[in-house]
C-alpha cells in the first residue's frame, strides 16, 4: 500500500489480493515482451545480410574517431590519429556517395605542438571538436 491510501471499507484480504492481481499483470507484462525480445534477437541473428565496408580511408587516417551527419546526407569523421601521429590530425568528409577527402587539418596546440580532435559535432556554422591538452579536453569550434 502506498503512504496515505485508505483501506476503509476493505478487507485486509481483499487489499494483499488486489496487490497479489497487479503483481501478476506486471510479470504476466514481462514475461511477454521478454518472448517478443528474444523472438527478435533470434530471427536477426539468420539474417542473409551481411556487412560490409562502406568507405576505405587513407592509410594517413590511421584512429577514426567521432562523426556527425552533414544536411547534405555525407558526413564529417575526425582523425586524431594517435596510433601513429606522423602525418598529423585531421577531420575527413565522406560524402553521401562515399567519396572521402580532407575537409579540415585542425591547428596544433601551442605547447604541445599536437593536435587530437576527439568526438565531433556540427551546429549551424560551426564544427565543434574537443583537443586534448595533457589529457584535458578543450572546446574547439571550427568555423566551416
């Protein structure tokens, strides 16, 4: 019983059975979307589709990390690039054909001489990515 319900005119009886009733709906309830879940997993899991790749990055990408759709339907992937930083940072665009190219090579940080665009967003001018300093994130808005 719920803090402040009356059992006024109610047996004791009748109030555990009313509770003993709901009860019994609930896990009647998740009994079968637990079936329905299961039935689901299952028949994916003969699926004929395969995946496959959809786009081959350059070997200068070599740690893909966020990305973030672009209104036309590709969209922009930033590269940190820490398994091996040679050839720097960037943020690729893979448009909605699947073609990849540079679409931006973030500035290096002042003391590390190091970039490393992690996650990315797109707002209404703007790109945003994080850059790590010493291992603490930092707001970097891109204009586009």
């Amino acid at each position: 019983m719920e803090v402040g319900e009356s059992t006024v005119g109610c047996a004791p009886h009748t109030v555990i059975q009313g509770e003993a009733i709901m009860l019994r709906k609930k896990l009647v309830s998740a009994g079968i979307v637990s079936v329905v879940l299961c039935s689901l997993v299952l028949s994916g899991c003969h699926s004929e589709r395969k995946a496959r790749l959809l786009v081959e990055l350059p070997d200068y990408c070599n740690t893909p990390d966020g990305m973030a759709l672009m209104p036309d339907g590709g969209f922009v992937l930033s590269i940190p690039n820490f398994n091996d930083p040679t050839p720097g940072a960037f943020i690729m665009k893979v448009s909605a054909g699947n073609k990849v190219s540079k679409f931006f090579v973030p500035p290096v940080h002042p003391e590390t001489g190091k970039a490393g665009p992690m996650g990315i967003c797109l707002r209404r001018r703007a790109i945003c990515t994080t850059r790590t300093t010493n291992s603490v994130p930092k707001r970097l808005g891109l204009r586009a």
